[in-house]
C-alpha cells in the first residue's frame, strides 16, 4: 500500500537535529552504509548514527581525506568507492557482501552539484551519473545483504529537482547542457529511484524514502564561484553565510536523512519525499520553496527511470 504524500505532524522541524531526533535512540547492533560520510551533512550523519551505537561503513572516493574527517569516531569503517566509476561499484559491493554481513541503513547521501558540463564513464553527464546511476547500481549490487523485514534505502534528493522533471529524449544533456537543470533532472531522479524501490522491495520489508536536507553550505558547493553565491544572497563579499537565505547548519542537515532511515514514526511507510523531519506535502503550482513536484513521484516515470537505469548500468537485482 502506497504511503500518502502529506505530513505526518512529526514533532520535528527545521531546526531539530540529528542528535534530536536519536534522542533515546539505541542503534548497537545495526549496521549503515553512508556514501559522502565523511564531509558536510554526510560525516554528521555518521557522527549522529556512531553516536547511537550503529555502526557505519563510509564508502569514499577520497580515502585519505576521509580518513583525517572521521579521526576520532569509533565504529566507523573506510571503504573506497568512485560512484562515477561502476566498476568501482561493483568492487566496493563485492567486498562488502564477501564480509558476510547484512546492512539496516543505506543512505545514498554524496552528490556533486552544478558541476561544469563533465563527460564520465561512456559518456554519461557526470551529474545524472554520480548522483543517480551510482546510487541505483550500488544499491542494486548491495541488495543480497540489505536486511529484509526492517531495512531502509534513503535517497537524499534536494528542492532542486524542481528545477527539471526527467529529460527522456536527453537524460545526458548532449545539448543545451544548463548545470541548474541538470543538477535537477538528477535530484528528480533520486526521489523517482525511492519511488520505485519502495514499490519493489516492500513485500521484503525494505522501505525507502528521498528528501530534502534543506540548505547547508558544504563543499557540496566546491563547483560555483563566490560572484555566483553572493547574487544568490548564500554568502558576503567576505564568505560568510546570510541568516536570511535560511541555510541550515550541517548538523541540522542531517536530520531529516538520519529521521528517514530509523524513525519509528515511518514504520510501515515507503516511497514519500521528506523535508524537516517529516513528509512533505504535494508542491503548489509556482511555488518552488518546499514541498515535491508531482513528476518526481510520478508511479510511471519511476519505473520507466528505472528501466533505463538498469539497461545503462547493466545491473537490476529485480530482473
């Protein structure tokens, strides 16, 4: 049964935590995979769930900065992965389901962001590519060990995927590339993903849900130059973040996503977007400050992604 696309009256909101919404929380004895767990939202999401007791696995593209980022965490391993690399999926999975073990958690949290036009794998956009591709081929490998009756995919999309439903005659943007539009065909994408994998794997017990952290300035960033977040009112001429352009602090960030994958509240839920701790209601017509758009939770379109997706990856643990 599908999960109603509205609030649930949580307790929450935009500005609790990741530690509040743990609070009295037991994690010991369960086990997360957080990709980008070890900068910005990412590393405090791993610091909110070790904290817990879970322990957590950080897949990284960059092992030796993540090391120095999670210095000083206990139950936190290092595992490297490229999400822009399949095989390098395919070898992060592989090790992995080797170990034996099973996962509670998924949190497909790294991205990169309004990137330059960027040409990966067989030519893929970089954006469609890390953000969606690796995700969907990472999960799809993991899937042998993600727990049945229990477990939970996190997609964590952002309010960008209403920049761009899905771009099906140019999911590559071979033409016209716009990094903003790009950047949200590939944040539609993550909220599809959750959309249909919640559909396929709710008979097992695996829910899973796509949100939006909110705004945080992180390195998520890296790609956009200062002139740039200044006109958008981010930062000053100085670098410091402006209150009124509303950005969360990294620890209230990783709230909704850490809310998502353990919140007794969404017991027996599935396949809704989140943002500040709780469902989101339908977006309004004009309005692109909260809420989702209805072709990213299109039933149709999420399985026509994912169709494509596992034709262009070449992995579908439902085939």
């Amino acid at each position: 049964m599908s999960t109603a696309q509205h609030k649930i009256g949580s307790g929450f909101g935009a500005h609790s935590t990741a530690d509040d919404v743990l609070a009295g929380v037991d994690l010991s004895g369960k086990l997360a995979i957080v990709t980008g767990g070890y900068s910005g939202l990412g590393l405090e999401t791993t610091r909110a769930l070790t904290k817990a007791g879970a322990r957590v696995v950080v897949p990284a593209r960059r092992p030796d900065t993540a090391w120095k980022a999670l210095a000083g965490l206990k139950n936190v391993e290092l595992d490297e992965l490229d999400l822009g690399d399949l095989e390098s999926v395919r070898a992060f999975a592989e090790r992995f389901l080797d170990s034996g073990r099973t996962v509670d958690f998924v949190i497909d949290n790294a991205g990169i962001m309004a990137c330059p036009e960027t040409r990966i794998g067989p030519g893929w956009e970089a954006q469609f590519a890390t953000n969606h591709l690796g995700h969907f081929a990472l999960v799809n490998r993991l899937w042998p060990a993600i727990e049945p009756g229990g477990a939970r995919v996190v997609s964590v999309s952002s309010r960008a995927h209403h920049f761009s439903g899905m771009r099906w005659d140019d999911v590559h943007w071979r033409s016209g590339y716009d990094k903003w539009q790009a950047y949200g065909q590939a944040k539609t994408a993550n909220v599809l993903f959750a959309v249909h994998l919640d559909r396929l794997g709710a008979e097992r017990g695996v829910r899973a849900f796509s949100l939006h952290p909110g705004g945080i300035l992180t390195p998520l960033q890296r790609h956009l130059p200062k002139a740039e977040m200044v006109e958008r009112g981010w930062i000053d001429e100085q670098g410091n973040a402006l209150n009124p352009s509303g950005f969360k602090s990294p620890e209230q960030g990783a709230a909704t996503q850490v809310w998502a994958a353990t919140s007794a509240q969404l017991a027996g839920m599935g396949g809704v977007y989140l943002e500040d701790c709780d469902i989101a209601e339908p977006a309004v017509d004009g309005d692109q400050s909260s809420g989702v758009r209805s072709w990213a939770t299109d039933p149709e379109q999420a399985a026509r992604l994912w169709t494509l997706s596992a034709e262009l990856t070449g992995v579908n643990a439902f085939a």
